[in-house]
C-alpha cells in the first residue's frame, strides 16, 4: 500500500484546535497615512475569512496583544508561545500559529527544540499578501494548516505530530525549513528534507518522512534560552580586526560560522588563529554551509581539514535557523560548552541529518 492510498483511510478531523494569532502579513493592512502594511487585530481577520465558519473543527483564537510583525520576533515570545500550547496541551488536538514568514522558520526551528517529545501538530502558516486582497494567498494556508491540525489516525494518534510550517501546498518540518521567496506564493521549501505532505487536490503525506514521537511519555516544555550566539558568515576580504573584535567579546558563547561549499574556510594563519583561540576559550563554533542544499563535510578538502582538528562540530545539513536556535536552547540548558558540542553532532528533533 504506497503512501497515498494508507493516506485516506487513516484520517479523521476531529474536534478543538488553538489558533495562535501572532501577526504577520496575513493580518496586515495599509496604514491610511505611511501606505505601509502594519499589523491589525484578529477581528479584521475573521471579517475578511467567513469560510472560517464552515470549518468542522472547533477552532479558539489567541490573539498576541498587540500582534505583530515578525522582524520583532523574539525568545522571549518564543517562551510565550510554549506557555500558551504546553498549558494548554490536553485541552486540544493540534495548534496552529499565524506568524509572519520573515521569521516564521526560526521560530519553528525553536518550538521543535522548546517542545520536547511534541505529540501533537503544530502548524506555523502566514501569506504573502494579507487577507482581506483578492488574491490573498492568506485563506488556502489557513484552512489547510486548520485541517492538518486537527487530522489524527483512527487510533488517535495525530497525523502529523511535530512543528512544521505549511505554505502554498507544502507540508515542511519546522526545523528544516527555510524563506526563499520573499514575493513569491511558495515562499518556504526544506531543502535538504522532504516534504511532509503535498496537499494538492488530496493530501499526499509521506509518511515516512513524518517524526514518530514517544506518545507515551509527555510533551516537556522549556522556555530558557540563551541568546549568546552570532551568526558569521565568511566572505573574501573580510577583515582581521573586525573580525577579532566580535569574537573576542566576552558574553559570546557560540558562533554558527556560514562557510563555504561543503564547509570550507579560508587558510589566513590569522583567521585559523583567532577560530582556534576562541573555541579553546570554549566558544562553541558549528559549522554551516553558506549553500541552501547539500551538507557540510570537514576534511574533505585542505581548506576544511584544520577547522575539524581545532574542535569545530559540523552543522551537516543544518539550516541557519536550526542551528542558531538549537545554540540557544542547549546553552539555556547547560553551562558546560563540552556538553552542547555533544548535542550539537546529535540531531535532537529531526533538524539534521547523522
Ligand atoms: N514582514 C512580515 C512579517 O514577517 C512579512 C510577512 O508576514 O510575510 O511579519
């Protein structure tokens, strides 16, 4: 039996599901003085979607006060958005979060860190033109993620158990999921992971593809992170100085350094000089390819070979927005930077490939 065919006999729509209303294009509208698009409140909202109505679910609304745009997303409101699902967890059979996809697959990235041993979906969705245009991309994605909220086997087991972003037909995990159009409708892939589901005129889940959590044991939320964390992204003709004050800044615990190719750095005696004093300091430094697809591999080159030795981990075929907030929730966990070196070769919520 192929995927497709499992597909529709295991589905059910069952009852309650929280819609999380963060922000985000999909709620804006034109401030009638700048022109520019600004975040409105949920009621705006549902008077531009009546189809909300005709949804079998039972779907309640959270709304942020005030909502916002996602460019203000923060770990703070991370740990918000836990508090808001963890102690609400019994009470319904999926979450759904309308979020801006500026940020939206960081903040994704962070939940399915945040919420350990997840056994129940959580859906971020948004648009790309806000709700109330006519060609608003805005509806489709929020009906859909509705439905894949509340999907469950017949066994009560939620279909799709883990966070994951849906746009323009895609069902992605959270964690592997990247912006890669900023106009375009089908503004989200995972490059390096497949798709979860593609929802055409059916739903083709893949279910292999899918997180199988523990439903046995409970969900653990946290809400501790550490921000102590930069991204780094190497160019030709960056700078000694420059580059020597950042990484000598004492509050800096870890460094996602944006490689080339297949995890390639510049052979300058002083750049290998100043990675090797940091990590030494034990400043945490992974590896992430500047490329969207394909992994990092250190040692394959001469170029790489040295960064393995100084006690660089590899991101392998971790997104940018996985690793910094994996950085961020392991370094609010534990102070000892050998332990989240550890953690960080390991995949802990299906973000990497090992
Ligand atoms: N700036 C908006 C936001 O991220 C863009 C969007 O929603 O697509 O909130």
């Amino acid at each position: 039996m192929n995927d497709e065919t499992k597909n529709a006999q295991r589905i059910n729509p069952t009852d309650q599901v929280l819609l999380i209303y963060t922000g985000g294009t999909i709620g804006m509208g034109q401030n009638p003085i700048t022109g520019a698009l600004e975040p409105l409140d949920f009621n705006h909202l549902l008077s531009c979607i009546p189809e909300l109505g005709q949804v079998k679910t039972k779907v309640d609304v959270y709304q942020f006060t005030p909502p916002i745009d996602s460019s203000d997303m923060s770990p703070r409101l991370w740990a918000q958005l836990v508090n808001i699902i963890s102690e609400r967890y019994e009470q319904y059979d999926g979450f759904v979060i309308l979020h801006g996809t500026d940020t939206m697959a960081y903040t994704a990235s962070a939940l399915s860190f945040m919420l350990e041993n997840l056994t129940k979906p959580v859906i971020l969705t948004g648009s790309q033109l806000p709700i109330g245009q006519l060609r608003t991309d805005g509806k489709e994605n929020l009906v859909t993620s509705i439905e894949f909220a509340s999907l469950r086997h017949p066994d009560g087991r939620a279909v799709v158990p883990e966070v994951c972003i849906y746009f323009s037909g895609k069902l992605l995990r959270g964690n592997r999921s990247t912006k890669q159009s900023s106009d375009g409708f089908n503004a989200f892939d995972s490059f390096n992971y497949p798709h979860l589901c593609d929802a055409g005129i059916n739903f083709n889940f893949h279910y292999h593809n899918i997180h199988t959590p523990d439903f046995g044991r409970a969900m653990v939320p946290h809400t501790a992170m550490d921000p102590n964390v930069m991204v780094f992204s190497l160019f030709p003709g960056m700078q000694d100085n420059i580059v020597r004050h950042v990484l000598e800044v004492p509050q800096l615990r870890s460094i996602v350094m944006r490689s080339y190719g297949s995890g390639n750095a510049p052979q300058f005696p002083w750049i290998i000089k100043l990675l090797r004093e940091a990590s030494e300091r034990g400043v945490i430094i992974v590896n992430i390819s500047q490329c969207v697809s394909g992994y990092v591999e250190m040692g394959r080159y001469d170029t790489s070979y040295q960064l393995k030795d100084m006690g660089i981990v590899s991101g392998r075929d971790c997104t940018v927005e996985a690793a910094v907030t994996k950085l961020m929730y392991l370094q609010g966990r534990y102070t000892d930077s050998r332990r989240i070196r550890t953690c960080m070769e390991d995949s802990i919520a299906g973000e990497m490939t090992v």
